[in-house]
C-alpha cells in the first residue's frame, strides 16, 4: 500500500496543476515546471537516498 502512495500523489497533484492551468488564464504551469523541473530532481534523488537506508 505504501507504494502507491507517492505515485497517487504525484498524479494528483499534476491533475490539480493541469485544472488550474484551465481554469486560471493568469496560471502557466509550463512555465512554472520550467522554472521548478530541478527541484523535482532533487526531491527525487533524495528519496531514493531514504528508500536505500
């Protein structure tokens, strides 16, 4: 169960940022993730590091 936690999340929270970017004409979410894709990254590579300890 605690597998399919994270992946539930991130898809929830892509479909929340896909809805704003329809429904608010000012919310550019590509502009946003090119701004924050190296965050992801990071966060990422973080939990890979927690998962293996």
């Amino acid at each position: 169960m605690k597998s399919n936690l994270i992946p539930a999340i991130i898809l929830i929270a892509l479909g929340a940022l896909l809805l704003a970017n329809n429904l608010i004409p000012e919310f550019r979410i590509w502009a946003m993730l090119l701004d924050w894709w190296p965050v992801v990254l990071i966060a990422l590579g973080v939990n890979l590091l927690i998962k293996r300890s």
